[in-house]
C-alpha cells in the first residue's frame, strides 16, 4: 500500500446554515508559508535597515543643505527598529538634530561646535570652547508638535531657541540667554569669549532663514538698528524710568526725554538706547512699550548692553515683571 508523506491534520468547520464540514489541513504547505511569512518580514527589516543608513550617508555626507534637510526630517521619524529585528544601538531623535546643526555649520566652513559623545549619558552633545568649563548643550524635543525641538544647555536646561523643520520657524529666547549668559556667564567668563558664542548663535539663525527661508526671530540677540524689542508689560509705570534715570545719572549717563516722549540714553558716540511705546516712535498707533538699540555698526543688541553696563543689566533685572523682553508664548513659558 502506498503511504503519502504529509502530515494531514483534520479540522471542523461550522457553516452558517448549521451544517459541519470536515476538512484536511496540509501541515506541511502550512509551516513553509509561515517560513516565507517570516523570512519575508525579515527581509523587509534588513531592507529597512538599509534604507536607514542611506539617509544617514546622506545626512553626514552631503554638501547641498537642502538634501540635509531632507535627510533629517526622515531620520527623526524614522522607525528603525520591527517585530522582526531590532537594533540595539541607534541615535536618538535629539541626536539627529545635533549631527544636523554640526553637518550645517560645516557646510558653511563653520566647524566651531564639538560633537562629543558621552558613553555615560548614551548621548551626543556640543561643546564650544571657551565655555565648555560651564556645560554642555544638546536639544531636547518637542512632544508637543512634530518636528520641533529646543537647543537646551544640559546643566541649567535653558532653552536657547527653539527649531521646528516642519513649521519651518526658528525663535531665541530671551529669558534663557538673560538668565545664562547674561547672569550666570558674566560671572564667570569675560565679554568675547561669550560674544563668539552668541555669535555663533546668530550665525546659526541667518544660515536657517538664508538656506532654507525659515521665519527666524533673533529676539534679544537681533543686532539691527531697526529691532524692537517689546517688553512684557504694554504700558510702563514712570516710575521705571525714573529708577533708570537714577541709576544712569551715578554711572555718568544722562537719560533724555526725546521730541515725541520717549526716553533717549546715550551710551557713547554712536551707541544711543531708546525707550518708548511703538507710537512714539512713530511705529504704530499700539501702546507697546519696545526698547530700541541704535548702534552705527549694528553689531549690538540688547543682550550686549546687559552683558556690559552694570547699571542698564541691575535695572532690568531688578524690573523683570515689568522690563523683560517678550518672547513667543506658543513655545516658550
């Protein structure tokens, strides 16, 4: 008698109209299906896995900014890892968006942030010379709105600015460099050292709008003479004014009522502060109150005057809930 080889295994099943029917399940046709299910899942992984390392050439490798661009807003979405395999050694999201910042600054010559890796922390961060003795800084992400992400110095989890590849926006933050680089680095580091770094950061936002057309604002750091940069509170007490009247007559400035109202305190030849609301200084008809910093070089913002003269920094610290620049309330607290 012959035998047939595969392996038959019965099975029941109940039809709608009540009836039961017994069928034979080829076991072995069964268990090669879910080998070529398997195998074909896994090359799908490996395939995946490949597609990966190609962006990631393309993120480390390329010199045309738009496809390193490209490559980053894939990266951090992408999903590397499967039901089928897993890598056990990948970078994070923030990582991305170090690697990134440095691959930018390179394609523009620009090589004055350090990529380190800390084996500690499992993670990549910047250093800048000169400053590096304080901290670090590495990017925390958004998990509130895809593609965004805040340039945080690890120690003090100041947010510097704020990036978003999606909305294609770029914004500083006024409260976090006053607090670290105006009130912490004064004391410990002299004026250029924390000037090349602020400069940096100005050179990153022009490269974002140049390269790519992102609406960039450079808040406390904007160096133009047309900047203004509004304060939280709209309509300021006199009493303000009066207090930095006081203080600019002890350090041998004199603050000046100008033709329309506002006040005018002349730093040195060629370095003149205005204080005012916008329709006083001709602006708009809105009563916001805004600072003005007219340099003849434009090099200055406000975070250099802070930085410099004791007096101006002591009065706006002393005045924040009053004096402290606005900053875009969607992002940052």
């Amino acid at each position: 008698m012959l035998m047939n080889n595969t392996t038959e295994n019965p099975t029941v099943i109940f039809q709608p109209d009540g009836t039961v029917e017994t069928v034979v399940v080829d076991q072995a046709i069964s268990t090669t299906t879910r080998l070529q299910n398997f195998n074909g899942e896994l090359k799908s992984s490996l395939q995946n896995g490949l597609e990966f390392t190609a962006l990631l050439d393309q993120l480390i490798q390329t010199n045309d900014p738009h496809e390193l661009l490209d490559a980053v807003t894939q990266l951090i979405d992408y999903r590397l890892n499967s039901d089928f395999l897993i890598f056990p050694q990948q970078y994070s999201e923030a990582d991305f968006y170090l690697i990134f910042l440095s691959r930018l600054l390179q394609q523009h010559q620009n090589n004055q942030l350090i990529l380190q890796s800390s084996d500690r922390h499992h993670e990549l961060y910047h250093e800048f010379p000169g400053i590096n003795a304080a901290g670090y800084f590495t990017f925390q992400i958004d998990a509130q709105n895809a593609g965004g992400a805040y340039y945080v110095e690890r120690q003090s989890q100041a947010r510097l600015f704020y990036v978003n590849f999606s909305k294609h926006i770029l914004k500083f933050n006024a409260t976090a460099v006053t607090s670290l680089l105006v009130v912490d680095y004064q004391k410990k580091f002299v004026y250029p050292t924390v000037k090349k770094f602020v400069l940096l950061l100005i050179k990153i936002g022009h490269l974002f709008k140049e390269d790519f057309g992102f609406d960039v604002d450079f808040n406390i750091l904007d160096q133009s003479n047309s900047a203004m940069y509004p304060v939280i509170k709209a309509d300021l007490p006199a009493e303000s004014l009066d207090k930095l009247f006081v203080v600019a007559s002890k350090a041998g400035h004199m603050l000046k009522a100008g033709v329309n109202g506002e006040a005018i305190l002349e730093l040195k030849p060629g370095l003149i502060v205005t204080f005012g609301d916008e329709a006083q200084l001709g602006m708009t008809e809105q009563e916001q109150w805004v600072i003005n910093v007219n340099d003849s070089d434009e090099e200055l913002s406000w975070f250099d005057l802070l930085f410099n003269y004791d007096f101006i920094r002591d009065w706006y610290l002393d005045n924040l809930n009053l004096l402290e620049i606005k900053v875009d309330p969607r992002y940052f607290d």
